[in-house]
C-alpha cells in the first residue's frame, strides 16, 4: 500500500514503529495561544472587480512564547465569509503546537458588506482567482513583516477548504516565482466548479496548474455541492479532489487520501454538522493534514508515520481512510 504514497523522502521514516508518533497529529499542543482579529491594506488589483476593495480581514492564532514559529495560512469555503467559516479549531490545535496562523477573508467578504453600492450578495459573486491569490501571498509577506510574531521565513504553508483549496492552489503557482517560498500546501476537498470558465476569459490562471510544493489533498467520499456540483466525480464540476491529486506531477511530493463516509462540509473546524460521524471525520482530516504540516514546515519527524506509515495504513485497513493511487 506505500506504493500508493508518492513521498520519496518519507519512505524511511514512513516506516519507523507507530508509537514514534508520540502524540496524535490533531491533539492540542502544550502551548497557551492569543488571538487577534486583524484588517490588512491591500492595494488596487486590476485583475479583477474585488481589486477595487481596500482591505482583507483576518483572524490571527499566535502561540505564547519564544518563536521563531513556523507560519501557515488558511482560507476557508464558499459561499461566505471569515464570520461564518472562521476554521479556528484548525488555527487554534496548530497554534497550540507552535505555529503563527492566519485565516483570511477574501475582500469581497470582508468589503461587501459595507459596499452596499455594489448591491450584490456577500462572496457570492464570481470573482478573480488572479486578485484572490495574490491576495494569499500578500498576507504571508504581512505576517512576515510583523516582528512581533516571530516568524520563521523558511518554514511557510498555505492551504484552504473547497474554494479556499482552489485559491491557495494558484496562490502556491504564484509564490514559486514571486515568493515567499512555501514548505507545504494543505488541500482540504478542494473544489471549484467555475474553472472551466477561466478557459473563456483572459485570466492566466486558465489551466490545471503546475504545483512544485509537497502537497496533500483530502477528500470527502461523496457530496453535493450547494451549487449541485457532485465531489466526488460529477460532470459538473471541473476540478475536485481526486483529479487534482492525479494532476499533480509524480515529482513532487504529496499525498492524498479519502476519508470514507464523509461529505465536504466535515472538514470545517467548528463543525458545521455536529453529529458524531462528523466531528469523527473531522478528526480524521485534521490527523491527516496537521500532520503534514508539521512535518514539511513544522519540521517535525514525529509525524511521519502518519504520512503514509503504519498508522495510516491500520486506518486504511479499518476503512476510515482509502490512500489515492
């Protein structure tokens, strides 16, 4: 079954007894954790009708203590905004282990609601995935610039859920030419049934892009999207999941892996859900995607052996997870 898992470097760790894990993933860390709501200026974007707005609004998890820490940035779903998608069990379980996180609104859900003259519904409209990711890295070299937070410059991840997957995603393509340089991307169900139509337009974002960055997506098994785009394998939808896994390059390293039973709003930290199944699949993404985390920016081996290791295979063999060719 690691034959599944294309992460050359962690093959031998990968390998080392389960309980060199000492810690689950997903647990909260020993460390106490401040939170900061945070508005960043943003400067004028042509690309795109949001590029307009002023500023993007941001919840900040910093771990009390002496850094350097390690950065990660995460953008949440669609449709909505920071308030209803604010992913901060996700922010505060790895601020708890010793990383700065920012999650971040887009502008047209942080601006809209006071723009009324634009007279359209909050972060529903169709907007610019070229302003949007900028918008990522703009953020990043924010934090970076904020002595206070102790950044790491070396060790920086982005990911996001659904349309937060798809934006970081192009956000990962922009950094390796504008930086900063990133450690990892984390791809929660990502999901954008508009792709397609960047075909149509101008943007150079059209094509299914080229991710130099360890990578690993996680998948629901199967869901209808609110805008009726099956996840698993519809015809309506142009990019989820499982293809952009299969697209990414057998060079780079990554992971990918389907929580069994579950649907695309489990991944959301707090539960959106709540029933048990859920908030169990829940865990079982956040087991999965922090430990990727820590390992390739947090630098941390302990978590190797989730990655592909022993732990993971008794889980696939129990039916929680299935491992992505």
């Amino acid at each position: 079954m690691l034959g599944k898992v294309v992460v050359a470097s962690l093959v031998a760790l990968a390998l080392a007894p389960a309980g060199a894990a000492a810690r689950a993933p997903e647990d909260f860390g020993p460390l106490a954790v401040r939170t900061e709501h945070v508005r960043i200026a943003m400067p004028p974007d042509p690309r795109g009708p949001e590029g307009v707005l002023p500023y993007v609004d941001a919840d900040l998890y910093v771990p009390v203590g002496r850094g350097p820490w390690p950065l990660m940035q995460l953008s949440h779903a669609w449709p909505g905004t920071l308030r209803e998608f604010p992913m901060s069990g996700w922010a505060k379980r790895l601020a708890s282990r010793g990383f700065v996180v920012i999650v971040s609104d887009r502008r047209a859900g942080s601006s809209l609601a006071v723009t009324p003259e634009l007279d359209q519904p909050v972060d529903v409209v169709d907007l610019s995935a070229d302003v949007q990711s900028e918008d990522v890295l703009r953020v990043l070299r924010w934090a970076i610039d904020q002595d206070e937070l102790a950044i790491d410059p070396r060790r920086i991840a982005i990911g996001g859920h659904s349309l937060g997957a798809y934006i970081s995603t192009f956000a990962a393509v922009k950094a390796q030419t504008e930086g900063p340089r990133l450690s990892a991307l984390l791809l929660l169900d990502p999901s954008d049934e508009r792709l397609g139509a960047f075909d149509k337009g101008d943007s150079s974002l059209a094509q299914t892009p080229h991710v130099d960055l360890p990578t690993i997506v996680l998948a629901s098994e199967e869901n209808t999207h609110p805008i009726q785009c099956n996840m698993d394998d519809g015809p309506d939808c142009t990019l989820v999941a499982p293809q952009q896994y299969a697209a990414l390059s057998a060079a780079t390293p990554k992971l990918g892996l389907k929580v069994l039973g579950s649907v695309h709003e489990d991944v959301e930290d707090p539960s959106t859900i709540g029933t048990a199944d859920s908030v169990r699949h829940l865990r079982t993404y956040e087991r999965y995607g922090m430990a990727w985390i820590e390992y390739w920016a947090g630098h941390d081996a302990g978590a190797a052996p989730w990655l592909g290791g022993g732990p993971a295979r008794a889980e696939e063999r129990a039916g929680t997870i299935d491992l992505l060719p």
